[in-house]
C-alpha cells in the first residue's frame, strides 16, 4: 500500500499561494572558460498578486525548468509592495536603472494597461489596469523591467507627493479625480 493510499488526505504538490507567476525572458548565456564556452540558461521571473505586491527573481541553471524554479523562489521572497490608486498609479514616475529608463503616467479608468513587453508583465502583476508607459534608452529586457520595479518603488501618496512638490494636494491628482471633487 503506497504512502497515498493510506493518507488520502496528503496531497503530492505545495499548497498554492495566491501570486501570479509571469516569465518575462529565457536567455541562453555563455561563459567564455579555457576549453571553450559554457551555456547555461537564465530566466527572469516577476510575481504579484495584483493588489499592490510584486517581486522579481533571476535564476541560472543547465535546465531551463531548473533555472525557473530558482527564479520563481527568488521573486518569492523579495516580494514588497507598492502604492497604487485604485487601478492606476497615484503620480508620474520616472525609474532608472543602468541604461534604461521607464517612465509611469496615470491614466483615466478605461485605458488599459499600454505598455509592452517586461513592463506589461510587471504592471499587470501589480494590478495596474489604467497606465501610460514609455520606456527609453536601452532596451535590455532585465534592466527595463529593474526600472520598472524602480518606478513602482518611487511612488508615493498623493499627500506625501504634493508635500515634497510644495504644491496642493489637488494638483498632485490627476484631472477626472479633480473633476469628480468639484461636481
């Protein structure tokens, strides 16, 4: 009698957390050793549960199954969350990393997530649906979406925000939120 059998109510997988998992890119990388060159595989991966906390890990392995399952545990433990409002972001954001830049506008409810690519994946893993996106610079798939995740990580309340601007919080909002407080 197997192990199964006499404990029906032990299951064989892990319980399931509530993040969705995204892979944003596979990459065959080398290193160059005296004998010749040495291929492993990279891949990236971006977790959220769509109400404000992502995480992003990078796994190497000879496999491709073996690289994700590092990446997914990666991304797993540095989840942290962001400042989201509602289904957009609360300001304009520019995130930088290396040669990359990736710049994060609000956009009214009905707009839809227009970005692409690694962008895409992390936005939509946060629970953003309302965003305008512009990625410059390098087009390195890793470092636009580390600027993404910089980005994110800039965001802050609109009452905090306008406080550094040395402005109202009123013109920190975006316009239709303006506009619902004055009808």
């Amino acid at each position: 009698m197997s192990n199964k059998e006499k404990n029906p109510e032990k299951q064989d997988f892990e319980p399931q957390d509530s993040f969705e998992e995204r892979v944003i890119e596979i990459a065959r990388v080398a290193k160059v050793v005296k004998g010749g060159r040495r291929f492993r595989f990279r891949v990236t991966v971006v977790v959220g549960d769509k109400k404000g906390s992502i995480g992003m890990g990078v796994g190497k392995a000879n496999a491709v199954p073996d690289a994700m399952r590092k990446a997914s545990e990666r991304a797993r433990k540095s989840v942290r969350s962001v400042y989201l409002s509602g289904t957009t972001v609360p300001h304009e954001t520019i995130g930088k990393v290396a040669g990359s830049k990736v710049f994060l506008k609000p956009a009214s409810p009905g707009t839809g997530v227009i970005a692409a690519g690694g962008v895409r994946a992390v936005l939509e893993v946060a629970g953003v649906r309302d965003i305008l996106t512009k990625s410059m610079g390098s087009a390195n798939v890793l470092n636009v979406v580390m600027a993404t995740f910089d980005a994110l990580g800039r965001m802050r309340s609109p009452q905090v925000e306008a406080a550094r601007r040395g402005k109202p919080v009123e013109n920190i909002l975006p316009f239709w939120e303006r506009r619902k407080q004055h009808v």
